[in-house]
C-alpha cells in the first residue's frame, strides 16, 4: 500500500542501541512534510521500484516515475541534512522488472542503454544500467569519486518485497552494517 503523510517505527537493536525507521510516502505532496524530521541521521533508506522505468507518475502523466524517484534522490543526496549520512539504495519489485525486460524495451526509455530489442538485454545488464544512474547521481550530488565528509559510498540491494527469504538476508545485511556505522560514529569501535 501507499503511504501518505509521516509513519514513524523504532526498532530495537543488539546491545540496547534503536533504529528510527521513517517512512515519508512517495506522493510529491508529501515530500515537504517530512525534511525536518533528519537531524543526525547515520543511515539513509532509499526504495525505488527498478521496474518502474517505463510508467508515468500518477499526479502527472508528463513526468516518469524513473526520473522523478531520481529526482527525489539527488535532493536527499545534495541536502544539507545528509551530508554525513549513508546512503542505502533498494531497487525492489526485481520480479516485475525481469518480466517487463521480455516487452519493453529498457532502450526506448534510455536510449543510451544499446539493447534494442525486447529480451535482448539480460537482466543483469539491465539492472546494472539503471543502478548506474543512481550511482552517477550520487557521485554528482556528492562532489565525489570516493567519499565526502563522513559518508561513505553507497551500498546498493536490489530486491524483490515478495520474495521474503531474500529480502530478509538483505534487511538483516543492512541491519548489522547500520549498527556498525553508529557504533563507530559514537567512537564505541
């Protein structure tokens, strides 16, 4: 389901330490809502869906959803609430994006992506692809080809939310990495 407005979890972690998980809604009348909640922030979660690169945004039909997520995501990576945070990017419905591959073509979208014919482009190729422009995104954002400040490079999953095997190794993976970065953000390693 979509999310409207602010929801707000914490998380207990390992050795008394918590995790404030804050889901801010992708609608674009949400987004001024939520930029005042991130003060110190160690770890920024960002989901895009990697098969939604040939959809239009629902509240306007002339803008795609790919480039409007890539939008939102160099104004996380370019403000000055995140300067020293990580960024983690999740390139979910993975399932739904193997199976467009096999009809739309990725090259229509993205004419510098060179397959040109439906199923030609294997998936990795592909997701690779669209990794690299979040990537790119991140580098520009960030003035970087290594790190700025106390971010360090972005870790990138791609996921599948149905696929709940998986996708719970991933969560577990970022879990412990997130619980390391405060930990040695606090000088405690």
């Amino acid at each position: 389901t979509k999310t409207t407005g602010v929801v707000e979890e914490v998380i207990p972690l390992n050795g008394g330490l918590s995790c404030r998980v804050v889901d801010v809604g992708g609608q674009r009348s949400e987004r001024r809502k939520w930029i005042h909640l991130f003060e110190n922030v160690h770890v920024v979660l960002f989901v895009a869906a990697i098969s939604e690169y040939d959809q239009v945004l629902a509240e306007d039909h002339s803008v795609s959803r790919f480039s409007e997520s890539l939008m939102v995501f160099e104004s996380i990576a370019c403000s000055r609430w995140f300067t020293n945070s990580s960024l983690i990017l999740f390139l979910n419905k993975t399932d739904l994006f193997k199976s467009k591959l096999l009809s739309s073509l990725l090259s229509s979208h993205f004419p510098d992506f060179p397959a040109s014919t439906p199923g030609e482009a294997s998936y990795v190729e592909a997701a690779r692809f669209i990794a690299s422009k979040f990537v790119d995104v991140e580098d520009r954002a960030r003035g970087r080809s290594g790190t700025a400040g106390g971010a360090k490079k972005m870790v990138i999953h791609f996921t599948c939310a149905t696929d709940s095997g998986s996708l719970k190794l991933v969560l577990k993976e970022v879990m412990d990495g997130i619980t390391l970065s405060v930990l040695e953000r606090s000088g405690l390693l």
